[in-house]
C-alpha cells in the first residue's frame, strides 16, 4: 500500500514466501479470505503450536507499542566441547555503552531432536533463510558472548537461536 511503511513492505514481502510455505509444512492452517482473491487466513497447527516460539520486546520502545517476535524454534542445543575462553575490556561496550568487560566463549554444539519437518524441507527452508537448517550429530561452531558484571559475575543475553521466523 502507498501508506505502508519501508518495513511494513519488506515485512509483507518476506510474508508472502514463508507463510504458505509453512502451510506446506504443517506449521500452519491456510484458508482462503472470502471474497479477496489471493489472500489467506494463517493459524497455527497443533504441529505449529509445538514449536512455536514468541518473546515480547519493550526495549527502547519510549512509550511505542511492544514489538511481538514470533517465530518458529527448535532444539535444544547440546554444547560438545569449550574450544576457547578469551576476555578483552572495552571503554564503550556494544551491550551496556560504558566500560565493558566481554567474555567470549567458543564452543562446538550439536543440535537434539531436529524435527522431520525441518528435516525434510531443509533445501525450502535454506533458500529462504541464512540460519541453515542444523542437522543431528553434526558440530557447529559458535561464539557466546557474557558480560562480566562489576560484581565480577558473568551476564548472557541470549539471543533467539535456531529461529525461522514468519
């Protein structure tokens, strides 16, 4: 629409691609809207309930609505082994914005129990999506990021891994 905002379009663009194809997945019913012509009603499954996945973001909302992440999630992740610990302090850290001590931790992971739908629409799901599609027994490399309290305690802000967002 003329009145849609730049995200609002990439957001339908993106829409257009991924909602029918978790259709396709089970993850979500689709029903023709009556009476418009190529536009669809999505619900979840109770397949699609099982890994759905939805955080709620207020941060640096100033008074704007919550932002609702909804996404689709699988795992759990199994750390294989620690294969390095360093820490370097910053004046201006990238999480706090004040002098920062950062602790990075890398590992190998194994993915648990990737579903058969994630399984067996691998190719559909990475054409769409730079977060490949994990697969059982294989490592892969991360690096996990804590913050060092000035308590000299150590603070993760997770991020939201293994997400196929909508």
């Amino acid at each position: 629409l003329e009145s849609d905002s730049q995200w609002t379009v990439w957001n339908k663009e993106d829409l257009t691609r991924t909602l029918p194809l978790f259709a396709e997945l089970g993850l979500l019913s689709q029903t023709p809207v009556e009476g418009q012509s190529g536009i669809y009603r999505y619900d979840l499954t109770d397949l699609g309930r099982e890994y759905w996945f939805q955080s709620i973001d207020n941060r640096g909302n100033s008074g704007r609505k919550p932002f609702y992440n909804s996404s689709f999630c699988y795992g759990p992740k199994k750390i294989v082994k620690v294969t390095d610990i360093t820490e370097k302090t910053y004046e201006k850290g990238r999480f706090t914005g004040r002098k920062e001590t950062q602790v990075n931790v890398k590992i190998d992971y194994q993915v648990l129990d990737t579903p058969d739908w994630a399984l067996n629409n691998q190719d559909k799901l990475n054409a769409l999506y730079t977060v490949k599609v994990k697969l059982p027994g294989k490592n892969y490399p991360e690096t996990v990021v804590f913050i060092k309290g000035d308590d000299g305690e150590l603070y993760h802000q997770p991020l939201a891994y293994l997400l196929i967002k909508p």
